[in-house]
C-alpha cells in the first residue's frame, strides 16, 4: 500500500496550455499540448497516428489501418491534484475483442512514481462507450507527484484530456533520465501490438520501459509484421538507441530467408552503430502435443532467422543480437490468453528475456 511518505514528491512549474477548458470546476488540458511519448513521426496525418502521413501510400492497407491505433503511447505528468480525471474519444466504435479486455484495446492505464523512484500502478479508465468521461483517481494523500499514463492499445484515439481542480497544479514531466534518451524502437506483430494484455501497461516493452525509465515506440501491427521493406525505410529514418525487431509470427520460412537480410542491411545503412535485436517466435503453447506444429510454426521459421542471422554476422553487421523463442513465454502453458497471445504473465516472462540483452545495451548508452 502506498503511503504519503512513499510517494515520490516532484517540484515542477506549472503549465496552462493555451486551449485549457474549466467547466465544472475542472481544468482540462488536451494531451496533445503536453509531451505525448511513443510517437515516432511528427508528420503524421492525425496526432495519435504511429507512422508518418506518407506512410498510407507506401504500406499495406492493413498495415496502414493498424498504424492509426495508439499503441505504445504514453503521456507523462506532474502534478499535486488529490483527484485526476481523464476524457476522451476513440476512432472506432468497437471497444473489445474476443481475447482482450475493453481496458486493454480502448482503455488508460496510470502508474504513479514512488519515492523509490519505481512505478507503481495506481488506476485504470474503463471504457463504456467511444467517448467516455472517468474518474481515473481521487482522495490521493496530498502532494505533487509524477505519474504515467498509456493509451489504447487497439483502438485510435480522437482526443485526450486530463481534468484537475482549477486550484491544483500540471505540468509534463522531464526526461526519463539525467538528459533526454533515444527511445527502443519494437517493431513486430500481434504480441507486440499488445494482444492480449489486460491493460496498455502491461505489454512487454511498457514493462521494459517502466525498468529502465527508457522510452520507447511501439510499432507492432496485429498479423501485418512482415519485414516488407518499405517497413525498414521508414523505420530507418528514426534514430533510436535499440532497434528490436520480433515479425516471425507472422512469417514463413520462404519470407524470412528473403527478406531478413534486407531488412537489416537498410537499418545499418541508416544507423551503422545502433544495436539490432532479432527475434526468434515464442512457442505456441499446444505444440508439444499437436501434431507437425512446432515443426511448421517454429522449426523452419527459426533455423531460417538464425541462418539469416549467422550470414550477417559473417558478412561484418556488428551490434547484431539474438534471442531464441523457445522459453519466451514460459514453459508451463500459462503464458498466454489463447495459446498464441500472451497474458500479463506471458509478457512479464518475456519482458524478463528481453531485459537481459537490453540491460547491458542501454547501460552503455548512459
């Protein structure tokens, strides 16, 4: 339980952005004013957007269509209100899925910084409707503090806005660190996307960023991770600290052995020092008893990467790691929502895989 000596106390100035609305007693401050984090492109055709307006004429239509889903974002803030609301409006009216909550597909998700300097989960926005109107907290021991807030994992947003009482105090928050970090870039399917987590903090590279208090930006695309290159061209032009790419579910051993390597040599064309993760598939959780599945899903795929990966390597790529599938998601069937898709306990595994490459890569860059 939290306490007022537990929690982190931050000195912060105040900010009012110019399009701030007090009705009921409320000041409301539109989130696109403050510094909205796990956006990649400024360029983009609607603020909550995750790739760049161009980028509907040179991917996909499903790839595209799945770019406008607020995965990954997060908006960090100061401030000493003893009760935070939150409204906003999504793009799509559904508001689940079969295999995941309202809260993760169209919810908010708020932590709030302890003394410790550690994140702590403190309340969730519950969605009803395509625009709703919550209590995200109240009766919060006075004092100002740092919280965290993520947004939708599948679904768009229209709009965000915090509400605070007129009298109380907000501000963004600082960097993650001592000076501003380039933020770990995930790229991959599903999984990364955030299916099926219970709420938007809980996928992995949101529980690797709260560890490291690291940025990062989530361009996972729900059954469209495919290596195309016109997906490395556009990753290419960002300039993070750790590229971590994690497509195999959604390929074939055929689209591996062509398009890995392209891949690759297009990041380090753009970014010959930036680390390179690649990702083997985690393993369905059936297929130690149904037949020909590990082989078809999983055999094939990744002696493909680890090939792909191995020429690589020969061919002179440096800052190129790798991480093996096989205990990702855990090994005792309950890591997942559906046998495919992890739960929450599914990605804190692997979250934890993911930090022991991770950690040391970022280590360096402080």
């Amino acid at each position: 339980m939290l306490t007022g000596a537990s929690i982190s106390q931050v000195s912060a100035e105040s900010v009012r952005p110019a399009n701030t609305n007090a009705t009921d007693g409320l000041l409301w401050l539109n989130a696109t004013n403050l510094n909205v984090e796990g956006r990649g492109w400024s360029d983009t055709k609607l603020f909550y957007d995750r790739l760049p307006a161009k980028a509907e004429s040179k991917v996909r239509k499903p790839v595209w269509d799945l770019s406008r889903h607020s995965a990954g974002m997060c908006v960090r803030f100061v401030t000493d209100a003893t009760t935070i609301h939150a409204r906003w409006s999504l793009a799509n009216a559904w508001l689940h899925m079969q295999n995941m909550t309202a809260i993760g597909v169209s919810g908010l998700d708020l932590y709030v910084k302890t003394e410790k300097g550690n994140w702590h989960w403190l309340g969730v926005g519950q969605p009803t409707a395509q625009t709703n109107s919550v209590k995200l907290v109240s009766n919060l021991v006075p004092g100002k503090r740092e919280y965290l807030l993520y947004l939708p994992l599948h679904n768009g947003l229209s709009s965000l806005e915090l509400g605070i009482a007129a009298t109380n105090t907000f501000a963004p928050a600082g960097s993650w660190g001592d000076s501003e970090r380039k933020p770990i870039v995930f790229y991959g399917t599903s999984i990364q996307h955030g299916i099926s987590a219970s709420r938007p903090g809980m996928v992995h590279n949101a529980i690797l960023s709260r560890r490291f208090h690291w940025p990062t930006i989530n361009l996972g695309f729900s059954g469209n991770g495919k290596m195309e290159i016109e997906m490395a061209e556009l990753l290419a032009e960002l300039d993070p600290a750790v590229y971590v790419l994690d497509c195999l579910p959604n390929m074939v051993a055929d689209e591996i052995r062509e398009r890995v390597e392209p891949f690759v040599r297009k990041l380090r064309a753009a970014h010959p020092r930036t680390p390179i993760v690649l990702v083997e598939d985690r393993t369905l959780e059936d297929s130690f008893l149904v037949q020909g599945r590990m082989e078809y899903y999983h055999l094939k795929s990744r002696a493909e990467l680890k090939a792909a990966f191995n020429r690589l390597k020969a061919s002179g790529i440096e800052q190129l790691y790798y991480i093996p599938g096989e205990h990702l998601l855990g090994n005792d069937g309950e890591g997942t929502t559906d046998g495919s898709h992890p739960n929450d306990l599914g990605y804190m595994r692997q979250a934890e895989v993911f930090a022991d490459i991770l950690g040391p890569l970022l280590k360096a860059k402080n």
